[in-house]
C-alpha cells in the first residue's frame, strides 16, 4: 500500500486529491492548516520529525490575500516567503520520498501568467516551480515522478474568497465554469494508479515478451516510458524492466512461438522483453 502526505488536505483541491488516493487504496495523512502551518517553520520541522518518509507527496498550502505591490507588508513578504516556498523547501529537505513516488506541487496558472493582485504567489510560486523544476531532475534517477500543477479557477472556498460575482465570473472562462476540484483528484489518481493490461505473454530464455501489431497502443507507449513494470503470471508476481526488441532475429523468433498460424506468426510486430532476473 503507498502511503500520501496531502498538505492543505482538509478542503478544496487537497481534500480531492486526498479523497482521491483513499479511493485507490493508499494510506493518506491530510493535513489542515491546525496540523502543519507552512508559514510556521517550526511547526514545518517537527512535522518533517514525525513524518520521515512517504511515497507520495503533495506540496498545497492556503493561497495569500490578494494585495497590489504598493499595499503589500514586509510581513507579508515574510510570512508568504515562508509559507509557499521555504516551508516546502524544508519538507523536501527532511521528507524522503520512496524511490517510484510521486511530488505533486498544486502552484498556480499565475506561474505563467503573473497576476498584478496576486503579486505575492505569482513571486513565490515561479520561485519554488523553479526548485521544484530543477529537484525533478534529481529525483528522476530514483524513478520519483515531480508534477507541478498550475491550475486556473477551481470551485472552492479560495475562489469565493477572491472573486465577488463567481457566476459571472464563470460565463467569460471558456468553458463557461470553474474547474472542479474532483478533476485534479481524478488527473493525480490516473497518474498514481497502476494500469493494468492482459496480455498474450511468450516465454523465452527466462524472460517475457508481449509484442503488438500496432506501436501505437497506451500499453506499449506507457511501458516504454515507464519501463519498471510488473508482471503476473502462474499466480507469481515478478518486477522487471521492459525495453523494446530490437534483434530482427528474436523479434521474429517470438512472434513464432507466440502465433502457430504462419501467416501471423510472420507478421510485423513491435516486440517488448521484460527482464525480471
Ligand atoms: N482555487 C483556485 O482557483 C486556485 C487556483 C490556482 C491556485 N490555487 C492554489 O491552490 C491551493 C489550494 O487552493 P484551494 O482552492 O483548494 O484552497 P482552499 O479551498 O482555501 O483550501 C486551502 C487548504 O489549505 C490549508 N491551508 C490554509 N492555510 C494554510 C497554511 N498556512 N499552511 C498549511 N495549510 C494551509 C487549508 O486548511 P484549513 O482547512 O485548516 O484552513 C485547506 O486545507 C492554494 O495555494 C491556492 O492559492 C487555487
């Protein structure tokens, strides 16, 4: 079972996402801003005490005020400062993330295109997507997925904290409504679940192969991609690493042993080798 930290879990976005990891068996800790205050390093560090390590973890905290540039405090730098991106430094400095997890980064659409009433997350979200950015490379050599994501309106109590008339609102988005919070829950749940696939397996020299008459199939790309793979077979369960075949002779051998109708068995097939040894 993977285990989740949801920071910010107790409503709107993280409260999906969290809902949504529990619906695929993980064990989720989400938090409130009572439990882990990301503006409070203190608070930050004894949490990061409590919880060593996860496999996923999702870095979403409460959003700042809206304040033009002229309004805004050295508080409010500070505290800002603190709570979206030091805050989130610190935990990925203390917080092992289990190699094959997952950090996912709720930031915001104002990464890309700076809003001037939102001055402070647009300073401190680019600030942290680039740490974040530059981590991912890091974490890849563990195979730890890092996904920042920057959403645009979402229905939750932010957007009534912000926006006077959201009915009104939603008519000149184009979709005519806000985002759901469900629908992130659902994007992270699709990347986090295992996909899973039956297949004609062949074995051969102690590995196993699977091959497809057509490359262009979800199974065969996400392998490729994503080449720590498991596979059942005879009620056992082996992990390995999938790559694609590139020997003309064993791609033609398996195909043979897969296919007893000749004129299959000479098909073209892009053929894939998983190697659990
Ligand atoms: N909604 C949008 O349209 C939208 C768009 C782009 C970006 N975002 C950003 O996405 C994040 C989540 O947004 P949301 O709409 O889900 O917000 P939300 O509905 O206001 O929920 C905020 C969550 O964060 C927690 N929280 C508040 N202050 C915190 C703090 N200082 N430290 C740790 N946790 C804290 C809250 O806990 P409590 O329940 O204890 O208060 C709650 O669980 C925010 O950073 C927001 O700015 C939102």
């Amino acid at each position: 079972m993977k285990t989740a930290i949801v920071l910010g879990g107790s409503r709107g976005i993280g409260k999906a996402i969290a809902d949504s990891l529990k619906s695929i068996n993980c064990n989720v800790i989400a938090t409130s801003k009572n439990d882990l205050d990301t503006s409070n390093l203190e608070n930050v560090s004894s949490f990061a005490e409590k919880h060593k390590e996860t496999d996923i973890l999702v870095l979403n905290t409460g959003g700042p005020e809206p304040k033009e540039f002229f309004s805004v405090t050295e508080d409010d730098w500070k505290r800002y400062h603190n709570q979206l991106f030091l805050g989130f430094c610190t935990l990925l400095q203390k917080i092992k993330i289990n190699d094959n997890g997952y950090v996912f980064l709720i930031s915001s659409g104002v990464i890309k295109e700076p809003d001037s009433k939102l001055i402070i997350s647009s300073a401190y979200r680019s600030a942290f997507s680039s740490v974040f950015k530059i981590l991912s490379k890091q974490f890849a050599g563990k195979q730890i997925s890092c996904i920042n994501i920057a959403p645009g309106p979402i229905q939750t109590d932010r957007t009534k904290e912000l926006i006077d008339d959201v009915e009104a609102f939603a008519k000149t988005l184009p979709m005519k409504r806000l985002g759901k919070p469900q629908e992130i829950g659902d994007f992270v749940k699709s990347i986090v679940k295992i996909h899973k696939v039956e297949l004609l397996v062949v074995q051969y020299n102690n590995r196993f192969y699977f091959s497809r008459r057509n490359p262009n199939c979800d199974w065969l790309k996400n392998a490729i991609v994503n080449p720590n793979v498991t596979v059942s077979f005879n009620r056992q369960t082996f992990s390995g690493k999938a790559k694609l075949v590139t020997n003309i002779l064993l791609n033609k051998k398996i195909c043979q042993l897969k296919y007893e109708d000749e004129k299959r068995a000479n098909e073209e097939r892009v053929v894939l080798e998983v190697d659990c040894n």
